[in-house]
C-alpha cells in the first residue's frame, strides 16, 4: 500500500490500466491521472512554467506517484524537456490533419 492520498492512489491505478507501458513520460501520465481527480486534488500537483512550460521542481507527493506508478507497470517515468517532449511525441495518429486543407 502506498503512502498517496487515496484518490491520488485510486487514480494513479486508473491511468495504470491503459497507460501501462505506452509511454514512461511523466507530464504524460500526470496529465492522465490528473483527468480522474476533482480540482482540490489536482492542487496537490506541481504546475508547470508558464512561460517554459517546464516542470521546475517535483513535489514529495509526485516522487511517490512516480514510485507508486514503477510499482504497478514497472516503468520508470521520466521528467523530460518541453522541448523533447514536443519532438517526441508519445502518440502519434494514423492519420494527419494539415492546417492548409
């Protein structure tokens, strides 16, 4: 059992179920355990720059998620650049939509 508020846990197994390995990007799965939590929940998580859009710090909370989530999948979530984050994108669509059309 982890030491997570219990609907920071409950969440964190939700995303785990589809999430599993597809991607091991932290702002990837904070942003789907983020969908299954109300408002006052989200404030426990950090917020980006909003500038930058870069994570400046992980808060204790999210280093146990993080601990939490390579329990459950065995991954090791990763805390990755904007800039890298934009060039690799973890989902990638079949098909393309181009603004010129």
């Amino acid at each position: 059992m982890s030491a997570l508020p219990a609907n920071v846990e409950r969440a964190t197994r939700a995303a785990a179920q589809w999430v599993r390995g597809l991607t091991d990007d932290w702002v990837v799965v904070k942003g789907e355990i983020m969908m299954e939590l109300d408002n006052d929940a989200r404030a426990l998580f950090s917020r980006r720059d909003e500038k930058t859009k870069e994570v400046v710090d992980l808060n204790p909370m999210e280093k146990e998620v993080i601990a939490f989530w390579k329990e459950l999948t065995d991954v090791d979530l990763r805390l990755r650049s904007f800039k890298v984050r934009r060039e690799t994108r973890w989902w990638k669509p079949l098909v393309s939509f181009d603004e010129d059309e």
